[in-house]
C-alpha cells in the first residue's frame, strides 16, 4: 500500500505531488505516472515527481513494480493534500510457482539473453530525452604554498601564502555543486553513430562556489602568476622530473565558450549513458549476466500492472565481478524490465596507488544505477530511464618549480597536495521515441556548442510544457551568493 500526496500549482495544468509509501512513510522511486496525452514521467530518488502543462488531461494512470495500476480522474488531484491509497499487488501464481520447485534464476537469464533480439529494439530511431548531471566536490585536504620565489621578499611571499591559505579554506568549506540540465532529440544509428540536437540548456552554478579541480587550479595559479614573467617560458619540473621546456603562460583567453556547452561532449556523455543500457559486447548488463563471474539467487515474484515478474538478485562469485543488485524479468516474454546495480560490499574500481613515489593516488569508491525499460509499438523495449552514479578518491601531493628561460633564470617553487571525493550523478528520461524517417539524420547538422541558460536557483517554470525529471532537494533548495 502507498499514499500519493499530491497539490496542484494554481496557474496553468502544471501538477506536482509526491508518493510515499504508506506503511513505511518512505519515498516510492520510479513510479510512472502517465496520461492519455503522454507517454509519462517518473517520480525521482524522493518520490516527487512533476507532469508538464496542458498535459495532464482527464485522466491519470500511475504503474509501479510491486503495486496495483491505479487510473484516476484529474479532478480527484485538484484538491490540496489528495491522498490515494493503492493495494500492494496480488501476486497469482501458477502450479509451478507455488509447488517447492522455485524458478531456476540460471535458466531465466539464459531466456532473457536469447530473447534479446526479438525483445528489443534501440536503433535507427530519435529519442526525446531529458538530461541532468549533478557534479559534487567535497575536498578533505587542501594545502598551497610558494615555498621559494627567488627574485620576490620574504614579506611578498608570505602575502601571495596567506591569499592561497584563503582560498583552500574557502574551497575546503565550501562543499561546491553544479547542476546542468538540458532537452534533447538524439537521433541513433548504432552503438556508435548518434547525433544530438541540444533544444534548451541551463547550468545552475555559484561561481563563487565552482570548485573542480581545474577551477583550483586556475584559481591558484593567478594568485602564482604575479611573481611570474608571463611574456617568458619556463621551465617546469616537479621533483626530479622535466615537465615543460618551454611552457608559456600567456592567457590564451578563451571566454569565446563561457556560456555554451561543448555538443561533442553532450553527445558523448548522452550515448555513453544510452548504451548502459544496450545489450552488447563489454555492456555492463552481459557483465551481470555472466554466471562465470555471479551467482544468481531467485528472491520472489512481483506484478508490474497485469505482467509477473520475477526478481533475480546476483552477487560476485569471483574476484574480478564487483557489483550486486537485482534484474526485474518479465514472466511472459522473458524481457528484462529493469535492473539495480551497484558496487558490492567490499568491492571498488579502478585504482592508482603511487602517493609515496609520485605523490598520486586514485580510487573509484562508487558506483551504482538503474536502468528501466519501457515496451512500445511492436512490443519492443527500449530504455526509459538511466540512472548512473560515480564517485573518486584523489590525492594528489606534487612539488613544481617554475624556471624562467632567461639570462635571470628567476625561479618560483610551489607546493600543492589536495585530498578529496568527487560524485557525478548522471540521468536520463526518455519521454518517446519513434523511428527516424528517411533523410532525416543526414539532414541533421552536427553544432559544436549550445549556449546555456545561466541559473542561480532552480526555476521550473522553464520547463513546464515539457516531461522532465522533478529535481532532488538539494537542487530545489539551492541559491547562489550574489
């Protein structure tokens, strides 16, 4: 059972609400709330979700894994603080089902890869999508110092220090957050011939507050460069080890692209996240399916609308699998619905560990997602939502030494050592899809940037004709400092 809380925004057809469940309070993910006038939007993480104006239409459908379908009337959401409740769903088994001989989870996924190509279908096709990546830094050691500038004053060196200890105790404290959004048409060939149409972007961003690692960089290196001669070059060594002969540190002013997104790279980040959720060679989804590297276990049968389906849970059974989760499988078809992953406990990713003899070490500590599909025309599945989220350690301590290349052969040793995680949170929604028309990809002209809309607190009202995903709290809650 569950409880959908749900309030209307007085202007426009706009309806935003809530669902949790009912016995435990907690939010309900994932949900797909649809009516006849679109193909759906899905609540996020905390059970909101957000239906786009003039949309909504009379009726309202919400499906969710493990509860009843319900069809409602619009006008039962009009009122403030609606409240409907949903029977978990009655699972009916069959003999088979019932009697001591539980499904082999083994046998079932061997259905599923073999259904595959009758199952699915992603290519020669546009997709109306919904991006959003939410960046976090969360830096746990900062240290800067100009150690020696040979041709300065102890006094004037002990000034820039003192500028470098303010800005990583600025940056230490300042848990930075980027939020980019944007809509989009993605136009498919293959696994590797794609093209991007970029409709509307925003970034949601402090600038005081724009803390990457390349920003620190940047930031630190100004507050270095006043004792640096930047019509010469140097050079740039960090211990025993030549970097640059001739590095020069004209500013190359490239504010041409402040304020656009790079299209190659939205592309790029856009097809990557897509193909999670394909099913090919080194796909993370035959990864899982593997049984020489898991094991699988049959956990129970649930009902997504009128469909069984069965839940599957696997975990490594070697050394070199490294995630758990579970695969939601369609009884009827054997189609895969949906699958959760994660690392498992104990298990890591790629790591470098070099923090005595190069001072860098680098770990990846997180990773998880979910991957939905959703059946259309033909009953073929395709993905509706991606989610993925990762996160790395860093640490980096290195000594450098800038030399001029001149009769002076001025010098300026900088220390740096930072410590810290980094987490991208990467989603897409896939609101339709239908199949290219002829001539229409080669009509499409490849941009190389788009400009973006800058925010400094989230407003929805950009996007209120569109199927969107309801933002988190934390982007809701989010402001920049004038």
């Amino acid at each position: 059972m569950f409880s959908l809380l749900l309030w209307t925004q007085l202007t426009g057809q706009e309806i935003s609400g809530r669902i949790l469940d009912v016995n435990t309070g907690k939010p309900v993910a994932f949900a797909t709330i649809q009516s006849d006038l679109m193909e759906g939007v899905i609540s996020n993480d905390e059970g909101y979700f957000v239906l786009p104006h003039g949309k909504a239409a009379s009726r309202l459908t919400i499906s969710c894994m493990g509860y009843q379908t319900k069809t409602m009337p619009l006008e039962k959401l009009k009122t403030s603080d609606a409240v409907i409740l949903l029977d978990e769903a009655v699972v009916i088994l069959d003999e088979v089902m019932v009697s001591n001989l539980r499904p082999d989870p083994y046998q079932i996924l061997r259905k599923v890869q073999e259904r595959i190509p009758d199952n699915y279908d992603f290519d020669e096709r546009s997709y109306r999508l919904f991006f959003r990546e939410t960046s976090k830094a969360d830096f746990e050691d900062l240290e800067m110092e100009v150690e020696k500038a040979s041709h300065v004053s102890k006094a004037q060196r002990e000034k820039t220090n003192q500028e470098l200890r303010a800005l990583s105790s600025t940056v230490r404290e300042s848990q930075s957050k980027n939020f980019k959004d944007f809509l989009g048409n993605f136009m498919i060939r293959n696994a590797d011939s794609s093209k991007l149409e970029v409709v509307k972007a925003t970034e949601l961003l402090d600038s005081k507050k724009d803390f990457s690692m390349e920003k620190v960089e940047e930031r630190a290196k100004k507050i270095v460069l006043q004792y640096l001669d930047t019509s010469q070059t140097y050079t740039v060594k960090t211990g025993i080890i030549k970097i640059d002969n001739e590095m020069s540190l004209k500013d190359e002013n490239q504010d041409d692209d402040e304020g656009f997104y790079d299209i190659g790279s939205l592309k790029s980040q856009t097809r990557s996240l897509f193909n999670q959720g394909r099913f090919q060679s080194e796909s993370i989804l035959l990864q899982l399916m593997d049984p020489k590297f898991y094991e699988y276990r049959y956990l129970k049968s649930t009902m997504l609308g009128d469909e069984l389906i069965h839940v599957i849970s696997f975990e490594p059974n070697k050394g070199k699998a490294k995630y758990s989760g579970k695969f939601f499988v369609n009884a009827d078809n054997f189609a895969l619905v949906k699958t959760d992953y994660a690392y498992a406990p104990g298990k890591r990713g790629a790591k470098f560990n070099l923090k005595l003899l190069l001072g860098v070490k680098f770990i990846e500590n997180i990773e998880n997602g979910t991957i939905i599909y959703k059946r259309g025309e033909q009953g073929k599945y395709r993905p509706s939502y991606i989610l993925h989220n990762e996160g790395i350690y860093v640490y980096v301590h290195r000594p450098f030494k800038f030399i001029e290349n001149s009769p002076a052969k001025n010098k300026v040793r900088f220390d740096f050592k930072m410590a810290g995680n980094f987490i991208e949170r990467s989603e897409l929604l896939i609101s339709s899809s239908d199949p290219l028309a002829p001539g229409a990809y080669e009509q499409v002209q490849d941009s190389e940037k788009v400009k973006f809309l800058e925010l400094k607190k989230y407003d929805p009202t950009l996007w209120q004709d569109t199927e969107i995903l309801q933002p988190l709290q934390e982007m809701k809650n989010f402001e920049a400092i004038e």
